[in-house]
C-alpha cells in the first residue's frame, strides 16, 4: 500500500535517480557502434550479464523509489543510510557484471568473450564480497523502514500503516538473511562447493513467498481486530 506523497521529488531522490542512472551507464558493454563482426559478436556475448546486472539494479531501484514515495523522508539520518546504500550500488556495479560473466561463462562458451574462468576457492572469496554486499544492501533498507518506523508519529502514520511498516522491514530482513546465509557458505563452507554460496540467492523466492503468506494472514487479522475494536486496536507486538 502506498501513502499518499504530500511532497515533489526532493532532490535527495533526483541524486538518486542520477546515481542509479549512472551506475546503468558502467554496464554498457560498449559505448561506440560496432564497427565489425567480431566486435558486435562480444558485444552480444555480454548481453546476458548486462540483462541480468539491469533486472538488479532495476529492483533495487524499485525498492528505493517505494520507500521515498510511500514516505518522503529526507532528514539527516535518511541522508546517510541512503548514502551507505548508494554506495554499495555503485561499489559493487563491476563485480556483479563480472560475476555475471564468469557464472554464465561455465555453460555458455563465448568465443569472441575472453573470461578467465574462477577456480572454486577463486568462487569462494568472490561470493563472500557479494554476499557481504548483498547483505549490507538489504540492511540498508531494513534500517531505512526502522527509521520510519521510529518516526510515526511525525509521519501521521495510521495503525495499518504501523503495520505495513513493520511487514516492510521484515520483507528486507529476510532478505539480508539470504545474503548472511550465502556470505556465511562462502567463509566458512568447504572451497570445492563455492558455487553452492551463488546458488543459495534462489532461496529469495520461497523465503518471500513464505514471508508474505504470513504477513498477510496476520495482516487480515489485524484488519479484523480494526474493525471490530476500532478504538482500542493497537499494532501488534513482536
């Protein structure tokens, strides 16, 4: 559910958009028109990683633009975990392309795409910088939401609106465990299944199927305790 915004864009969320757009712009593969076959041929060996790195940072996007237009919150403290969060977008840009590449390079030969293939240790120590960052994301939005949370009041906040955004944090924290699992499999799980560290982030489906389902039935619940008890309902307790 959406709040209705009582404000323009601020230009805390333009510097966003500029950084997002920014940080699209490094995944282009190339930025002049290819002037031969075997330049258009890399040029479309990249297409995959670049489609994958896009649908990323298009959801992270996403998430970001949610919590502004349902919130609109620019004050100090916002200032600087959305900071931490931009600059872990644009820190982790390159690895992720590259992580892209090396992951599809295993069963897709590219022959006009050199990529020097990971050995699993290799695999190991990369997946637990992109587990460490994928994490650290997710904390970043999950701190965002507390933060909301924290400021309810002044947000003129309604009970079901408490609650949503109680579901919304953890909707984040259950994603920043995804990524503590994976970062956790990389330090500490056996070098010759690394790549099961990549492989842990397709729990993100069933975890937020699982997840919703729950918040939903509570949220019914809660929906019913506000009708009946209009006055007395409170947000329920952890």
């Amino acid at each position: 559910m959406l709040l209705r915004r009582s404000h323009d864009i601020s230009r805390l969320e333009a510097f966003s958009d500029a950084v997002f757009a920014f940080a699209l712009t490094l995944l282009v593969v190339a930025l002049e028109v290819p002037k031969s076959y075997d330049e258009l041929m890399k040029l479309m060996g990249g297409f995959l990683s670049f489609a994958c790195c896009f649908s990323v940072l298009l959801l992270i996007w996403y998430e970001h633009n949610l919590f502004f237009r349902r919130y609109g919150m620019s004050d100090p403290y916002t200032v600087v975990l959305n900071g931490g969060l931009l600059f872990v977008v644009m820190f982790y840009v390159y690895p992720l392309k590259f992580m892209f590449d090396s992951w599809f390079a295993l069963f897709i030969r590219f022959p006009h795409k050199e990529i020097v293939p990971m050995s699993l240790t290799q695999m190991s120590s990369a997946s637990a910088i992109y587990g460490l960052g994928f994490f650290l994301l997710f904390v970043m939005f999950a701190l965002l939401y507390l933060h909301a949370y924290g400021k309810r009041k002044e947000l003129g906040l309604q009970p079901l609106d408490v609650f949503d955004v109680r579901m919304y944090l953890g909707r984040h924290i259950v994603s920043a465990g995804v990524g503590l699992l994976a970062l956790g499999i990389a330090l500490f799980g056996p070098k010759r299944y690394g790549f099961v560290s990549p492989m842990s982030f397709a729990l993100m489906g069933p975890a937020h199927w699982s997840y919703q389902a729950w918040a939903d039935r509570k949220r019914k619940r809660f929906e019913a305790k506000l009708t009946t008890e209009p006055n007395d309902a409170a947000v329920p307790q952890s």
